[in-house]
C-alpha cells in the first residue's frame, strides 16, 4: 500500500478530516439545511446570522458546522470556550476585538460563568458591553460599543443554561447520533482525504462499532489504518478492521473496557450507585460518565438510571457472560 505523505498545508486538515463545505458535511440533513437557508437569507440581507446553539453528546461535529457557518457567512471565525473565560476582562477583550460579522465560537459555553452572562446578554442584542472600571460603592463603568457578531455556542448539558441566556439565541439545533450508513459515507470520504483504500466491508464493521460518533468512527479509522499499513495489506480489508478492533478491545457493541469496566462496578455492586460513587470506583470524573459513556449504555440498554441511582440490567448481565440475579420473593422480575 502506497501511503502519502501531506505537505505542510494538508497535515492540520487531515488531522481534523473535517468537511470544508455543507455539501461535504454527512448526517444531520434536517440541521445542515436549516442553518444554509438561515445563511443564505442573512447574506441576502446583508446581516449577521442569528446567534445560534448547537446542542447534543461530544464528538457529533458542533465545532464543524461552527466552521461551516463561519465559511458560509465568508467571516472569519474565533475559539475559545467557557473555562477559558474566567473573567470579565476575558470577555471583554474578546468581544471587542471582534471585527464585524465574524463569528464566535465559544465551546462548553455551560462552562461559562454566570457573571459572564449578562455581559453577553447586552453584547448579543445591543451590541454594546458595560465594563466597570472601579469595584465598590463609587464605582465606575464605561459602555464600549461591540461589532455586530454571531455567537455559535456549543454545549453537551443545555439543561444547564439558564432560560434568559438560551432564549436570546435565533437558532437552537440539536445533533442526534449517527446511524451506522451515515457513518460508512464518512469513513469512506475520510479514507479517501487520507488516501488509503478502505473495503466496504471494513467501513461497515468499524462504523457499526463507533457508538453513532464521527469522531469515535475517525478514530477507529487511523488505527486501522496503522495496522493495515504494518501489515503491508493492499487495503483496509475486513479482517484488518476486525483485528484492529480487537486490538482496541471495541465489541460488537462499540463498548470499550471503560464500559464494561463500568457495568461490572455496577453488577458487582447489585444495588442502586449514586454518581458520585461510581466515578470514585472508576477513578472517572462525573461529567465523564454522564456525558460520554451513560448516553451509549443507555441506548443499548445496559444501564437504567433511576432515582435511587444506577443500575445495571439483565441485558448488562448478558453482555458480561454473566448469571441474572435472582428475584427475592416479594420484589419485581428483574428486567
């Protein structure tokens, strides 16, 4: 297999293998076409786009439609995210440095402190921000005017944005997981930016194992890629795939050791976990568990979550090999 080397230029867009145009962008139909006709009816008028928020689990391409919005409008776009502004002068500096039209995308914008909101709020709508000079009883504040701009926030908790700062958002879209045929068509446009040959049979397996996510389903990609690649295959074969998912010990159910390493902490259990006690067990922060491994568990219905906190199912003991518990006189058929 002949693999080529990118020139300086390509190495940063092959590392993300991110779509540069809406075209290119696969899934999602019903949120790319409404932000191409919001953009196309902001660039008839003239005007900046709508603010909008970009809702859903990590790795569903929220920063890519970001970039696509920012392409769309012909603006510029500038990065950051919610810890990275810790202070009203983070802000401050940010936004007025803004030039007009661009867009700004702040990522994990629940992360945003509070006190930070309302600086936005007049930013968003009057275009204007009040930054006080001296704090205390005679304090001073000093109104500097703002670029007209779009906001692109992305968050993986909305529930966490309070209503006043989420109402003051135009378009509010939220991604949903990918079925497996959306992301063969990724894989294989990805295959083919990295110039490696990739059987169908290969893009099937490894995009039935990547949990609904691009960026799961990359990720498996590059691996593969690697092992083929040693192996001296003429392509990324079906049996490459398989292996190389065995190597990442990534079952038929796009389970990691993580998750089952999770669903064994709750099986040994055999009670209710709260939380907080099973990330200390996994040795895992909290939004970890809540934001990246709950979701796909949920979906194949290995884990519940109930009010008296995590529990694992008959399904969960299935998929471990193991015995279903047995049901005490008096309670309900384990289900």
């Amino acid at each position: 297999m002949v693999f080529h080397t990118p020139d300086p230029n390509e190495r940063e867009f092959d590392r993300s293998l991110r779509p540069t145009t809406f075209g290119e962008f696969v899934g999602q139909e019903q949120i790319r076409d409404n932000l191409r006709i919001a953009i196309a009816a902001a660039r008839e008028r003239q005007e900046p786009l709508d603010h909008v928020l970009l809702c859903g689990p990590p790795g569903l391409g929220k920063t890519t439609l970001a970039h696509l919005i920012a392409m769309g409008m012909g603006a510029d776009i500038v990065l950051t995210s919610g810890p990275a502004l810790g202070a009203p002068k983070d802000l401050a500096g940010t936004l007025t440095r803004l030039k007009r039209d661009q867009v700004l995308f702040i990522d994990e914008i629940h992360r945003l402190p509070k006190t930070l909101e309302e600086y936005l709020y007049s930013a968003m709508e009057d275009h204007a921000i009040d930054v006080v000079l001296d704090p205390g009883p005679s304090g001073r504040s000093v109104r500097l005017g703002v670029q007209p701009f779009t906001l692109v926030g992305a968050t993986t908790r909305e529930g966490l944005l309070t209503a006043a700062f989420r109402s003051r958002f135009g378009i509010v879209e939220r991604l949903e997981p990918y079925p497996s045929a959306d992301l063969e068509q990724i894989l294989l446009r990805a295959a083919v930016r990295l110039q490696v040959k990739l059987a169908p049979a290969a893009a099937s397996l490894c995009a039935a194992r990547s949990r609904g996510t691009p960026r799961v389903a990359l990720r498996i990609l590059r691996r593969v890629r690697d092992l083929a690649q040693i192996q001296q295959k003429p392509e990324i074969d079906a049996d490459a795939a398989t292996e190389g998912l065995q190597r990442l010990r990534i079952d038929h159910l796009g389970l990691e050791e993580v998750d089952r390493k999770l669903l064994r902490a709750l099986v040994q259990r055999g009670d209710a976990i709260g939380l907080k006690t099973l990330a200390a067990m996994l040795d895992e922060a909290e939004d970890t568990l809540e934001d990246v491994l709950e979701p796909h568990l949920i979906r194949c219905g290995l884990l519940a979550r109930t009010p008296r906190g995590r529990t694992a199912t008959a399904a969960a003991y299935d998929h471990l090999g193991l015995e279903r518990p047995k049901t005490r006189p008096g309670e309900l058929p384990f289900a």
